[in-house]
C-alpha cells in the first residue's frame, strides 16, 4: 500500500485546497472521526497556539526551550514553506515520508469516508506521529480562530494567544470582537492560559472567558539579541518564555530558565525577514498577510534598509493588502504590487542588481521566491 501512495501532497490535496482559511470546515466531528482510527497517546503536556499573527513563531520558540530541557516534543505549524513535511516535526527535524505515508495509508481511507479536509487530515496525521514517537510535549498551533478548528479536537493543558487582529473575516466575523470570541475557545478546558499583549476591549473578552489568563510582558524579558529579526518577535519570545516560567513555577517541569531564554533567542524561524542573498541583491523575505501583520514589521525596516530599493507585495486572489501599501510607501523608493513573485522581484533586481528588497504576502509568496533558490 505504502509503495502505491503519490507524494504527500498529492494525496492530501485531493481532500481540497492547502491554504488553511480556503479549506476550512468548522467542527470537529470529522477530525474526531479520523482520530478514532489512529493511534492514542496522552503527552505529559498539550499546548494549543491561537491567535492572528505570531502563532508560528511563537510556537516554535517554545519548541525549542522544551527541547532544550531534554523533553522530546513534537510541533505542528502551518502552512509549510516548502515541503509538507515541515508542519510536522519532532525534536525539530521534519517527520520523515516513510513515516508519513505509513499514517496517510490508515488514514486517507478514512478522511475520504468522513470528506475531511486537507488541513483536518494533516492535523491526525500530527496527532498519530507525534503518539508513535510517545512525544512528551505536543505544540499544536491552530488554523483558523479555535472554537471549530481542528486543532482544539483534543484535550489541552496550556492555551498560548498571540496577538489578535483582523483576519479571516469570512469565519470568525468582522470585528476585533468577535474575532476574540472566537480564538479565545483555545483556552476552553486548559488549566492555564497566557496571552501576549492585547488591547483593552480584547483583554476583557479574553477576561470574561477565563478570569484567569496572564498576559506576558515583553518589556521583561531581555530579546536584544534575538537571531530571528524583527522587534515585533521579542512579544513572540516572551509569550512563549512566560509559558516556560510557568511550568517551573508550578512544578509542572524543571528546567534552567537561562537555557531556555538561550533557546529562545537563537531560535530561527523560516519566512519571517528571512534575509537571503540573490547574486549581489539583499533580500528580506515575510510571510506577513494582513494589516495587523505588516504594521508589526514596520518599526523593524528602517533598521534593515532606509530605504529599500523596492517592496514588493503579493496577495493571493481571496486576499488584499491594499490596505498596508500606504504604510509600506515612506519605507521605499519603489513599491511593487504584482501576481508573479518571482519574475517581479527578479525584474527588480535587473534594475537594480545591488539593491535591498523586501518581499510580502503570503507563505505561498515566501515559498515561490525560496522554490527559485
């Protein structure tokens, strides 16, 4: 069976489209469907990663302060950059394909029987690696908000919120409001729960679900030195430090805080002002694709280039950033708005072959210019 599977991709695209907010299904009867088909393991610790921007991030430099500890702990993210094994890592190494098409051959029969989605399948194939590998800690970071995404299916100790801003609007409605209401359900069942920095009408709905919930301060912690660029990441970094305080706080592990803070600030995350180098051109790649995203990059540009040469943003069909391209203009002396990420940005380096250029959008966006490399 497992010698007859196509490629990862090509069997779970057949389920519906990659991109997270397109294949969204609300609910989680049919994730409960593939689990009951698949193996089951309790990790000592659950975690669950909701929130607008920063997910990513933040739960891959939580990752790594566990691992730090010697704890062996799987992560799943999404999307991936460039090869779907990336959503699924233990110990930070991408579960391999045997791996995968040996999960993927229980459990596409199965999706395919409840017409689960790519991302739902994607999420018990996690499931199932990370119960064989008998991980000690499960990072989970959701989808789409949490009250219906597949990700809050299962049981959680620790609910992580990053900060909250507008996106997914066809989902979880309109407003800051009501996009609050609906990721704060990631706190549902969690003995605690953290969130980064929020606006007051946010912390207050955040309040009203868990009375309980801390909110970390990233003015706290020292993140001068973060190897993963961007100002915004030290309130990415203190959120997942404020959740390693807690667990030794509470007895919960034991682990030596600075080892864990090292961890943190060396951690390198993939398609966040990624610098990479295209013959004589210096380029910044992000994944930013939203309003709330890009502003949150914004205090960091001066500080790579003043100005660039060009950004370029790209949005996908269901998508506009429109909305940020005035806030990008001071910071540029050409700003680019194209569907070709690649031809685009390799134009704009024939023109100007020793410029500094920042590329947004999307993953997708990332990927495309990463896929030319």
């Amino acid at each position: 069976m497992t010698k007859k599977l196509a490629s990862i991709e090509t069997c779970l695209e057949e389920l519906g489209s990659p991109s997270a907010d397109r294949d969204y299904q609300p609910g989680h009867e049919r994730v409960l469907k593939l689990l009951a088909g698949i193996s089951q393991h309790k990790p000592r610790l659950r975690f669950r990663v909701a929130g607008t921007n920063g997910k990513g991030s933040t739960a891959t430099m939580l990752a790594a302060a566990l691992q730090s500890a010697g704890l062996k702990t799987g992560l799943y993210t999404s999307p991936h950059l460039l090869k779907f094994n990336e959503r699924i890592r233990i110990n930070n190494m991408p579960v391999n394909n045997s791996m995968l098409h040996d999960s993927l051959a229980r459990l596409l029969p199965l999706a395919r029987t409840a017409q689960a989605s790519y991302f739902e399948t994607a999420t018990a194939l996690a499931l199932d690696q990370f119960a064989r590998a008998a991980v000690d800690v499960e990072i989970l970071e959701a989808g789409v908000g949490a009250r219906l995404d597949a990700t809050t299916a299962v049981a959680a100790d620790i609910a992580l919120i990053t900060p909250i801003g507008l996106d997914h609007q066809l989902w979880l409605g309109n407003t800051l409001q009501e996009i609050a209401a609906e990721k704060a359900f990631a706190m549902q069942g969690c003995r605690f729960s953290i969130s980064a920095p929020q606006s007051n009408d946010i912390k207050k709905i955040l309040r009203d679900f868990n009375p309980a919930i801390r909110f970390s301060d990233p003015s706290a912690g020292q993140w001068d030195q973060l190897k993963t660029p961007g100002q915004h990441q030290c309130i990415n970094a203190s959120l997942a430090y404020e959740a390693i305080k807690l667990l030794c706080d509470t007895g919960m592990i034991k682990l030596d805080l600075e080892q864990a803070h090292q961890a943190i600030a060396h951690c390198v995350v993939p398609g966040r002002l990624q610098h990479i180098r295209m013959h004589d051109a210096h380029v910044w790649l992000d994944a930013a694709h939203n309003l709330h995203a890009v502003e949150s990059l914004l205090p960091s540009l001066p500080e790579l280039a003043d100005p660039f040469d060009a950004i370029l943003v790209f949005t996908r069909e269901d998508r506009s950033l429109a909305d940020a391209l005035p806030l990008l203009k001071p910071f540029t002396r050409n700003l680019i708005s194209d569907n070709h990420p690649d031809k685009a940005l390799q134009q704009a380096i024939e023109h100007c072959p020793g410029g500094s250029f920042l590329v947004l959008g999307s993953f997708t966006t990332v990927a495309a210019i990463l896929g030319k490399l």
